[in-house]
C-alpha cells in the first residue's frame, strides 16, 4: 500500500522506435515503471496527470539540445517541477536533473545529480560471489579504443591479471544495454572474469561513467577507479570500497591496488587485506542493494521521493535515503 505522503510523480518521454537522439530512452521508461511496481518504500506514486504530479520526469531526451523538453508545453508550465533523466553516456545537463555520466565541469548542486544505469539492474547473470573462487586479481575486457585512458591497461597485463581489448570484436558480439544474449562469446567471457578477480579495473569510456563501474558493485567486487571527470553519486562512502586511480597513473602496478585496500578500504574486523580467505570490504557488496546506493538512492530521486526547494528558479535535487530499487 502507498503511503498517503507518498510524492506524486509523472513521467514523460518524447522518444520514438524511430526517432533520433538517445537510443535507451525508450528502455529506460519501461525500466522506470517496472521498478516502481516493485518499490518496497510505497514513497512515491505514479499519476498520468501532470498537473496534479508532485514532480515530472522527463526521460531522455531525443536530441542533446533537449530542444523536445525545452519547448514542451509541460516543461514550460511547470519548470519548478520538472528534471531530467539523461542515461546516455554523453550529455551536456543544459536542464536540472539527473544524469548518470556527469561530468564535473558540469556539476552543481542545485542542478545535477549522478547516477548508476537503470540497466545494469536487469542483468540477473551478475550477482555477489565470495572471494574465495578468485584465481586473478585484476580484470578488464573492453575496447580500448573507447577512449585514451584504457590504452595503458595493456601494459599491465600479466600479473596476476587479465586485460582483454574488444574493439576489433564485430558489433553483434558486443554487449547490448547491459544485457547478455544467447551465444555472446564476449558476454560469457566478461562474466567469468568478473566471477574470477578481485579488483576490477575501471576506466572511463565514451563517457566518464560505465556500465562496469555499477556491475562491479553489483558482483561484490573492488571496482578501481580510472576517471579524473567523473561525479560520484551521492549516498555510499566511496572510499570504503573503492580505488581511485588518476588517468595519468592508469599503468601503475597492481601492487599498488592491492596496498591501497590494506590501507584505505574498510575491511571487517581480523581481515586487514584484500586475498585473505573470504576477506570483502565491509560496503563492497551492500553498495549496490542500500537505500542510499549510487543506484537506489538516485532511483528514488527520480521517483520522486526528493523534495525541493526553489534555488533559480528550479527545484534542488536533494537525494534521500530512500530507495526504490529492486531487491
């Protein structure tokens, strides 16, 4: 049952089958309604009625100038109420919401939030293992020609580690919105090694965020950090399960990683280092699933469950510590 202060949300989305712009539009408003049948605060409320919504969310958009928001009739109506919800990889927030490859050029408070990607939540073959069946340390498979920062990983191959470089894979064998298919050799692969190591390197890609970074967390694996313009979302303590590397320092030795979580990382009592048996940063895995997580805590702002106050003209975003999504 929905409680009777539960914030009343609408949504709104422009994009078509055929349209242009952002790709995942259309999938992330199936996402959105999906993950509201299943929120187990009942702090928000789905209504079709914008004028009587609390708050609207506006998903997408089709063009990077989110001209279809600008010059929609509701946006200009109600622009106290309205945000955006940008799962691209690449945006410019030129409108106050939520965007989950924020870049900090772009960030502030009374404006943006980041986020983690919707998508990564439907990918049921990713789920928390023990460390026990690592065999590797470290771990990437991806292209590396996505952007400069990943081309020093080759470097580091070897020890005790796997680097894999996907770009000359044709299309059709690449991961697709997160999802793995029937008979994607590649898939199956980044699963395994995913399963098999204990740090996951990280870099940024088209954008400053990526899909890994979130499914890392998901695995209960140490997700090492490689993106100087990245935003964090807000809510978890990322310093407890988490390694920031500088792009200028992405082929530094694993060694490092490895004395970094001796030190930095938050281990449960009588395990002071990552390889000791079953030892796990305290939040490693507890990240993905609290109601504060870089990806509940923003899911529920999006719903909603944020309230506001009027800072030029617009609401601040302010993420609570509810949550919505799927357990």
């Amino acid at each position: 049952m929905t409680s009777r202060n539960a914030v009343k949300v609408a949504i709104a989305c422009f994009a078509s089958d055929n349209g242009p712009g952002n790709a995942f539009a259309l999938s992330e408003l199936r996402r959105l309604h999906q993950y509201q049948a299943c929120d187990k605060f009942k702090m928000h409320a789905l209504v079709e009625d914008v004028n009587l919504a609390d708050v609207v969310i506006f998903v997408g958009p089709q063009f990077s100038s989110m001209l279809d928001f600008r010059q929609s009739e509701i946006w200009r109506k109600h622009p106290e109420k309205c945000f955006v919800y940008n799962g691209s990889d690449r945006s410019i927030p030129l409108l106050p919401g939520i965007y989950v490859s924020l870049e900090r050029q772009y960030h502030a408070s009374s404006w943006t939030r980041s986020a983690g990607y919707l998508r990564v939540a439907e990918n049921e073959k990713i789920e928390p293992q023990p460390f026990e069946g690592c065999d590797l340390l470290y771990s990437f498979a991806g292209a590396i020609a996505n952007h400069p920062a990943r081309r020093p990983l080759l470097d580091i191959a070897g020890e005790r580690g796997v680097v894999i470089d996907t770009s000359q894979l044709p299309p059709d064998q690449r991961q697709r919105d997160g999802i793995s298919g029937v008979g994607d050799t590649y898939i199956h692969t980044y699963l395994s090694l995913l399963a098999r190591s204990k740090f996951i390197l990280c870099p940024r890609g088209i954008g400053v965020s990526s899909w890994r970074l979130f499914e890392t967390l998901k695995a209960g694996r140490v997700p090492v950090i490689i993106s100087d313009a990245w935003v964090p979302p807000d809510g978890p303590d990322w310093d407890q399960f988490s390694i920031r590397v500088p792009q200028s320092r992405s082929a530094r030795s694993p060694r490092s990683w490895r004395a970094a979580s001796a030190t930095r990382l938050r281990w449960p009592a009588g395990q002071g280092r990552l390889g000791r048996s079953g030892s796990r940063p305290m939040s490693s895995s507890t990240a993905w699933s609290s109601p504060v997580s870089p990806s509940s805590g923003s899911v529920a702002c999006l719903c909603g469950s944020s309230r506001s106050s009027t800072i030029s003209g617009y609401s601040n975003l302010t993420t609570s510590a509810t949550g919505c999504w799927p357990t």
